[in-house]
C-alpha cells in the first residue's frame, strides 16, 4: 500500500519467480528503484507498485544486493504471465529511447526486423566471404540476392541463401541469454561459452568456422575459463552476433557495457573486440529506442570509447577513432556504394574488428539507414 500526493494504492504480494528466498538484502532498494522507474515511464500508482513488488520479489533470490535483479524484457515476461500490468502501460507507452516511447508491439517488430537483417546481411555476404572486390564482380558482378559461392570463395559449397556461423551462432546465443535470464535474471561469460562450445564443437575443422572462435572453442574445451578463453580474439565474429544483447538495453545504448563485455570474453576477449561489439550492441539498441542512423552511429563512438579499456589490451588503433573516420567519410558519399568504397579503402573491410565495424557503419550512415542498400553495398566489400 502507498499513499500521499499520489493517492492510496494497495496491490498483492509479488511471489518470488523462484520457490526459495536465498537473501533478502536490497529488497527494498529493489521495491523503490522499480516504482520510480515505473512512475516516471508514466504508470499509475497501482500498475507502478505491481512493477515495484515485482522488482522487490526478483531480489531475494540471489545472494548479495544486485545478483538476482532482472532486466525489463524479463520482468514484463514474468508480470504478464501472472496477469499484471505490462511495463508499457496498457500496451501503448512503452521504453523512451532517443526516438520517444516505443509501443510494445512496434518494439518487438524492430527487434525482429534487426535479427532478420543480420540474417539477410550474411547470407549475401556469405558467396564474397575472402574474395576482394575486384574478384567479387569478377566472379559475381553486383550481388543483389542469394547466389552459389564460387569455388575458391570462403563458403564455397554452401547453398544459395545458406547463412554461416554468424547466424547460427547469433541465434544460439540469443537462446542462451534469454533462458539464463528467464531462470536467473541475469547470463554470464559461462552461458555464453557453453552455447558456442555447443554449437562448434563437431565444427572444428570446418575453414568457415571464425578463427577467433576456433581457437577459443579448444580451449574451453581444455578446460581453459570462459573468462580468459577468448583473450587473442580480435576479429568481427562478437560484433557479427551481438544482437541479443542490443535487444535487452532498447533505447538504452549506454546500458551495454557490461552485457557486451559477459557476451564477449569467451572468444573475443580483447579490447578491440570488445569495444567493436559494444558499438554494434549500442548502435542497435539505439535504433531499437527509434533513434535515427546519425544518432545511433555516435551512440556506438561513444561506446566504444567506453569500452577501449576492457577486456585484454593488444596492438591496434582506437576503434572509437575509426568510427569517427567512417562518419566524416560517409558524410561526404552520396550513397551507400561511395560510403562502402571509401571506408574499405581507407580503413578496411577485413574480418578484423578495427576493419569491418567502423566500415559497416560508414556504409549504414551512407546509406542513409536503408537496411538493403546498407547490405547490399557491403556485400560488394567482403574479404
């Protein structure tokens, strides 16, 4: 029960999401931090102290303060399967973002619209996967849909339209996230090494498995900690699948950090690697909050700047400087296809991670935010 300016209120206990109470240390702070949070994105009192007692339930059953806390994704999960309010209020307010309030219902089609875009952006790239653009339309000309991969490409022998690695692992790790979050409320560098292991470990000695991630899957599977596992990665294999991560912080590009970091260290531990997911991740959570492409581009700068100190230092320059470069590239291309030539000329299109995010942005920002122009012109650019 609450009262005061706002009014009285009374709503039921929340159970906990699980049948033992482990700790009851911040409860309280949990119970207050959901109200507020709630009444600020514009519920009424009793839909707001739903939230809070959610968030109160949610803290006992971890040890410590912060362990058991949920992201929101989890928590509406867990409201509205025991029929209280959602966190969108009555479904059409919802998480504010650069862009306003984003509606439920819009932001589950964006977050849909981001995986499928992954998906179509691998299966093109997939035949110029270690060709160089001259031998791409050599071979090719321009690729505008599925095509066979020629024989000496990267992924020669898969089908037209196949996607790779980067799809499948991109989905293998969303599932783990979202079960480690459903059953725990948060997912660590453990969940994230048992999914790729799970996946990798018949694949070893396929040449189309990552070479970050080929290295990293042996040695956890020697026993080598997730945590250290992925300490010489520094190619674009995080970045390619770090989606999930985006989907959980929409509107919210600052709150990647830790998140890309758990998603990160099992095989792509170095700084480079991590500070280029963390500007994917940032760069999709903004646009999943309605955020225009200018605005998203610098929300994923930033980011990287934020994260060029995690993770395991290496050789190689800042990645939040590329990115900036990309931008003053892109703002002088009058398409797509120029942004694509003079950011792979200038900074890159290998499978580096210094190399293929700041390109891909500047191809994005060329593009004006166009999802096909954007790919079909970074097709064109694969090494």
């Amino acid at each position: 029960m609450a009262g005061g300016a706002l009014g009285v209120a009374a709503v039921p206990a929340a159970r906990p999401p699980h049948r033992r109470v482990v700790d009851t240390t911040g409860a309280g702070d949990a119970f207050a931090a959901g109200l507020l949070a709630a009444l600020l994105r514009g519920l009424d009192l009793p839909g707001a102290l739903k939230i809070a007692a959610a968030c109160g339930a949610a803290a006992v059953c971890g040890l410590g303060a912060a362990h058991a806390l949920v992201h929101a994704p989890v928590l509406r999960s867990r409201l509205e399967r025991g029929g209280a309010v959602s966190m969108v209020s009555g479904g059409d307010r919802g998480l504010a973002g650069d862009g306003g309030p984003v509606a439920e219902q819009v932001l589950e089609a964006r977050v849909r619209a981001m995986l499928l875009a992954a998906a179509c952006g691998d299966l093109v790239g997939m035949p110029a996967a270690g060709l160089t653009p001259s031998q791409i339309r050599a071979r090719y000309g321009r690729i505008t849909g599925p095509v066979v991969p020629a024989s000496d490409a990267l992924h020669a022998g898969l089908a037209p339209g196949e996607v790779t690695d980067d799809t499948e692992l991109l989905l293998a790790l969303g599932e783990a996230i979202c079960a480690a979050i459903e059953e725990r409320g948060a997912f660590g560098a453990s969940e994230v090494a048992e999914a790729v292991v799970g996946w990798a470990r018949d694949r070893l000695d396929d040449p189309r498995l990552g070479p970050s991630t080929a290295r990293a899957v042996r040695l956890l599977l020697a026993g080598a900690p997730p945590e250290e596992a992925g300490r010489e990665g520094d190619t674009d294999g995080a970045a390619a699948r770090i989606a999930p991560v985006a989907a959980l912080h929409p509107g919210e590009p600052a709150g990647v950090d830790d998140d890309v970091v758990r998603a990160c260290l099992p095989t792509h531990g170095t700084h480079l690697a991590i500070a280029a997911a963390g500007a994917v991740a940032a760069a999709e959570a903004a646009r999943l909050g309605g955020a225009d492409i200018e605005t998203a581009v610098d929300h994923a700068r930033r980011a990287a700047e934020r994260l060029a100190n995690r993770g395991r230092e290496v050789p190689g320059p800042s990645v939040a400087a590329r990115i900036g470069l990309a931008a003053e590239l892109a703002a002088g291309a009058e398409d797509a296809d120029v942004a694509a030539r003079a950011c792979s000329e200038v900074i890159g299109a290998g499978v580096r991670a210094v190399e293929a995010v700041p390109t891909a942005l500047g191809i994005a920002l060329g593009a004006r935010g166009d999802p096909l122009a954007a790919i079909l012109a970074a097709g064109e650019r694969r090494r």
